[in-house]
C-alpha cells in the first residue's frame, strides 16, 4: 500500500472569488469529509501537492493529512480532483477521511508484465484498461495490479476476471472486460494501408480536375 505525507491549513473564505486568491499565493482550496465526518474547509500548498502527483497515483494512496493545529495526522484518500481545462493545474481537491477497518472503493493502476510471444512474432500489444476500480480495506490497497502477458499468442485476451488479485481485493467493473489483447499484425498493416490510400487519394484530386480542364480546353480548341 502507497502512503504519502501532505500539509495542510484550515481556511474559512469561501467562494469563487476567496479561491482565486488563493491559488495566487500558491494554495489550492480544498475539502476533508468521510463516514460519520463533517466536512472541513482546507488548503494544500500547490507546490507540494503537484510533486505529490508526480510520484505517486494518488487516487490510490493513503495520505497523512498534517493539519496545521491538529495533534495528529488525518488519514485520508483524495476521492476527487478538478483540473483546469487547458493547463495543469489544480484548482480543487476532495479528500476522504478514512478508519481503520473501513472499506474503500478505488482506481488503482494495471500494469503489463512480461514478454509475449507473440509480440516477437510481430502482433501488436493494446492494453484497453490501464486502471482498475476495486474495493478493499484501506490498509490493503494494492499499489499496483499486474497482468502477466507472459505466454501470450496473437488473438490471445486478457480479462479483469484473469487478473490475480489479492486476497480481499474486489474488481468493480465487468469481470468480462478486456485488460489487453494481442492483435494480429494483418490488422495493424490494413490500417496504416487505408491511411496511406486516404493520404494519396486526396492530394491526387486536384490534379485530376486540372487535367480534365485541360483536355476540355484542348477538345473546344478543336
């Protein structure tokens, strides 16, 4: 299980305008709630949080929460984030306080491990499903689920039902959907063959045009 630690502050503004300011002084406005909780207003120190991001998954980490003026750390899950729409920044993050023993549903990371060999024989490998959602106990949150490709032929599939999960880690989603699959190399040829088509198809068309304007102009010339 992944565990970080992050400071936080207590805040009292709120608002569109109070969250602007903010984050001009490099917070990120926040909030804290869980079962039998009530929620509290925070900010994270963007700096902080953006490394935080850059080393782990956080949507699947369990994070000490130090809050300025509490005695101990508050455990938490960031449960939502939301993100500017063209920079990467974030503008708001929702945390979830957990407990001991307390059950959590989360997305953790899959991960292809191995070598297929069919791969060798010139097959594509397309992974369709690179986050799990499951649900487990909060100290139990697997860092990552891995998907041994090792073996595999081209046509052959890997589903979450597949997947060797840990004991008392529960898949969320369809048991019969796909994880990866190995696709024959035909198929990838016949796709890059109808871009190659499309793209000499297109340039040819005023040319064409062109040369029957000219055999017109030759026709009425006669």
């Amino acid at each position: 299980m992944a565990k970080a630690n992050l400071s936080a502050q207590a805040r009292e503004a709120t608002g569109k305008g109070a969250s602007r300011k903010l984050r001009a002084t490099g917070r990120v406005p926040a909030v804290i709630y869980g079962y039998g909780e009530s929620t509290r207003k925070l900010t994270v120190d963007a700096h902080e949080f953006d490394l935080l991001r850059m080393h782990v998954h956080v949507e699947s980490t369990v994070i000490d929460l130090n809050i300025e003026g509490e005695p101990a750390p508050v455990r938490a899950l960031v449960r939502e984030l939301q993100s500017h729409p063209y920079r990467d920044e974030v503008l708001h993050v929702d945390f979830y306080q957990i407990h001991a023993g307390e059950r959590v549903t989360v997305e953790v990371p899959v991960r292809l491990v191995g070598h297929a060999p069919g791969v060798k024989a010139g097959g594509l490998m397309q992974q369709t499903l690179v986050a799990l959602e499951v649900r487990c106990l909060a100290d139990s949150i697997p860092d990552v689920i891995e998907a041994s490709v090792a073996g595999m032929e081209i046509g052959d599939s890997i589903h979450v039902s597949d997947l060797a999960l840990p004991e008392g880690v529960e898949p969320q989603i369809d048991p019969e959907r796909t994880v990866c699959s190995l696709i024959p190399p035909t198929v990838v040829a016949a796709e890059e063959e109808e871009e190659a088509v499309e793209e000499a198809v297109e340039p040819a068309e005023p040319e064409l045009i062109k040369r029957a304007r000219e055999e017109e102009e030759e026709e009425a010339k006669d």
